[in-house]
C-alpha cells in the first residue's frame, strides 16, 4: 500500500502523534521544572518557557498545522498553567521593527530611546543642530496643525525637524497615521516609547536601530528630583507635594521612580513596582544585548563618538564648538541641581538603590555591554 492515500494519512497521523507527546512533554518538564525552582532562577526559566515553546511547538508540527498548536497540544490544565503565565504580561517581540545591533547599518533609520535626566536633552540638540541631523522629536511641539509631513527649519535657522512630535504618544500616532518612515524626511527619531515606536516600522522595509544614553539609576533619579524643584506653578509636572520635600525625605516618598528602564525595555510599564522581578530584567537585558547601541552618561562624549562612528554622521564646520557649548550647558545643569555628589553610602543613595534594584542589575549590564559594543562601533566606523 506504499504511496497510496491511506498510508499517507496513517504517517500524517503516527507524525502528529508524536509532535503531540513531544509538546506535552515540553510543557510537563517545563511546568515541572519552575514549579520546584528557586525565585532567583524562575524568573529566567519563565522566560525561555515563553520564548521558545511556541515557536518550537510549531516547527514540529505538519504544514498547515502551526496555527492550532494551542488546541492541539495543550491537555486544559497545561493550557491554564500557559495562559495565566501570559495573562498579565507579554515580552516585546522586535522581530522585523527594530533590527539588531551587529547588523550593518543599512536600511535602517536610526531611533534615539530618549531616557530622561540621562542626557537626553543634550543629545537631541547636538543631533538637530551640531550634525545638522533632521529629526522627528520634541522640537516639533506645537508644529502638527498641517495635515501633512513637512520639513521645518527650527528658531535658529540652522536645524531641521518634521512638523510630528515624536516625544508624545499622540504625535507617535500622527506619524505613524501620516506615514513618517516611509517619506524618509527624518534622519533620527527621537522618543521615550520604544514599544509604540515600534509600531512605526510594521510592513516596512525599513528598519529602526536604536540607540541610547543610559545613567547610574540613583544618579539619573536624584537629577528627577533637582529638576522637579525648578519647574515654574504652570508647568504641567509641577508638584507642590515634591516642593516641600528635602532630598532625605524625597527618596521615601510615593513619587520615586522606580526601574524605569526595566519597565519600558520589557514592555511592563502596567505592571506594579512590586511585581517587577527577574523574568523581567531577563527580558530587559535580551532587548538591551540584541536592539541598542549604548552610550553611558558617565562616559558621554565617547558614547556620542561611538554614536557618530557607527551611523556614518557628518561633521560640519564649527562642529567641535557646537558640541562643546552643550555640553558646557549639561556640566552647568549637573552641577547646578547637585552641587555636591551624593556619596554611595549615605542613606538617600542606599534607599534609592533599593528602590530602583531592577534598573541597578540592568545598568551594571549595561556597563559591561558597552565594553563589549567598542569593537562593534570600531568595525562601522
């Protein structure tokens, strides 16, 4: 009976077969194994459970099959174990949005993650007005009545931005609607929402490939806490609660900050301070190795180097003296909010590492990656 339709289906049938007991016992081993873990390694085992049963599952099945590995193979109490694992949180896929760091830069449209009190604002402007860069950011605040995309020459008569302002979720939405990728009128996309940003680049040839300056977490949240104390009674952030607060005070108050970079790179900013765990700085750590070129704050004229040596940028006429006055405009912030540094082992700094530990294990990470990204950035210079 070789070759005939019966014994087709009775091998279509031994093979579905055993991909059934082969995903069951992917999952039994899997449930098993976090059920009798310690919190420490359920975090990472929780994490590879999520990220490869699916796509594992699938590979195993039939042709035409992969789209019902859930009814398939799931006995009712393994897929309630699965689903709840899923209920509350789903890691961020970037596959085909953002494209990897080792990757050559072409075809790509550089997107600055724009951390706050990390430099951010320096590193707009210096992208705007020192390499002449046209960007989409914050700039363009107050330029989205046209119903269009247009190329706007900033006050000074020497940057260029596009009229979406990409520093707010409404302004992502307007790019997205007035296709903003795809006119390639930007040259650099400039926001704090890595997730929404992605939404900019489904279906599109075109890639992002992100970069970012990262900071201390207890430094970068001290500097919160100085910046809020100059904001004018009009600003919109303006807290009169946080006004009465002494820095000592402060760090114990309900208005820290906390891992705010673990939140946004595992696409949990939903999730409740005190649910933040392993899993999800195990995911923020994948997105950080995989999807960002780092540039430390500490060392941040070496990561503005690393920036322009790895995306081919131009230097202009009066460059080095344009840098250089943002510079000096930084230092002069940075010391202005706190003029004496805060030592590691006082109690606001011990508190606000507490407080942050997510984002402290991701930044110490992140520290080692951005030794390892110096012969990256040295083979695309």
């Amino acid at each position: 009976t070789r070759g005939t339709a019966k014994h087709r289906n009775k091998k279509r049938t031994r093979l579905l077969v055993t991909t059934c007991m082969a995903g069951v016992a992917v999952l039994v081993i899997g449930t098993v194994a976090m059920a009798f873990s310690s919190p420490e390694t359920l975090g990472s085992a929780k994490y590879t459970f999520l990220e490869t049963m699916e796509t594992k599952v699938s590979n195993m099945l039939p042709s035409g099959q992969s789209q019902r590995h859930d009814q398939i193979l799931l006995p009712d109490y393994l897929a309630k174990v699965y689903y709840e694992m899923k209920r509350d949180w789903t890691p961020p896929d970037y596959e085909n949005l953002f494209s990897r760091i080792q990757y050559p830069p072409t075809d790509i449209l550089p997107l600055y993650w724009y951390v706050p009190n990390s430099g951010g604002r320096a590193v707009t402007e210096i992208l705007t007005y020192c390499y002449v860069l046209t960007t989409a950011s914050a700039i363009a605040a107050g330029h989205q009545s046209e119903p269009t995309l247009l190329v706007k020459m900033a006050e000074d008569n020497i940057g260029h931005f596009v009229n979406v302002d990409t520093s707010s979720l409404e302004g992502l939405q307007r790019a997205k609607q007035l296709g903003l990728v795809e006119s390639r009128l930007a040259q650099t996309i400039v926001t704090p929402y890595l997730e929404q940003a992605s939404t900019l680049f489904q279906h599109k040839t075109t890639t992002g490939r992100i970069f970012a300056m990262l900071r201390n977490p207890v430094l970068r949240e001290v500097a919160r806490y100085h910046h809020k104390l100059t904001l004018p009674r009009d600003h919109p952030e303006f807290n009169r609660n946080i006004q009465k607060l002494h820095l000592q005070q402060y760090v114990e108050s309900p208005f820290v900050q906390e891992n705010l970079l673990v939140k946004e790179l595992a696409n949990a900013t939903h999730i409740k301070d005190d649910e933040i765990n392993e899993l999800h700085i195990d995911t923020a750590k994948k997105v950080l190795e995989r999807y960002i070129l780092i540039g430390l704050f500490e060392d941040f004229e070496e990561s503005l180097d690393r920036f322009d040596h790895y995306f081919g940028w131009k230097k202009y006429d009066e460059f080095n003296t344009c840098r250089n006055n943002f510079l000096t405009s930084l230092e002069f912030r940075e010391s202005s909010y706190s003029p004496i540094p805060l030592s590691p082992e006082s109690f606001e700094y011990k508190t606000l590492g507490q407080r942050n530990w997510a984002d402290v294990a991701l930044y110490d990470y992140a520290r080692s990656l951005f030794k390892k990204q110096k012969r990256l950035t040295a083979k695309y210079s």
